[in-house]
C-alpha cells in the first residue's frame, strides 16, 4: 500500500530555493574586529578618565568647603 505524495496545492508556486539567492552579510575580517573592540576599549577608558577627573573636582571643591567652614567657626 504505497501512497502517492503529491504537492500541496499552494507549494506548486512557492519557490523556496529563492530564499537563499539573498546574499548573506559579509563578515568582519580579524583586524576590523581588533579595530572595533580597541576603539571600544579607548572610549571606555577615555569615560573613566573623565569620571575620575569630575569627581576629584568635587573632591577638592569638598575640601575647600570643609576648610573654609573650619575657619569660619
């Protein structure tokens, strides 16, 4: 009892192989990978610098602070 398969009526139309026409997106070299993650790494430095540096200002504008109140009193 061999059953006979037979296409769907709507696949008789559909083209699937179309789908892979589409090219698929290139891929990053080795050194626009490097290039990427050591730009990442200096801007992630660059903010830490500058974090540092905001809150050794209000470190020192503190101090000032805590100096002119001393002397006040």
């Amino acid at each position: 009892m061999s059953t006979r398969h037979v296409t769907h009526t709507k696949n008789a139309t559909q083209h699937p192989g179309l789908v892979d026409v589409v090219p698929k997106k290139k891929r990053r070299t080795a050194a626009e990978v490097a290039a990427e993650r050591q730009a990442k790494l200096d801007a992630k430095e660059e903010k830490e610098c500058a974090k540092g540096a905001g809150i050794k200002c209000v470190a020192e504008y503190e101090k000032k602070q805590a100096e002119k109140d001393a002397s006040t009193d």
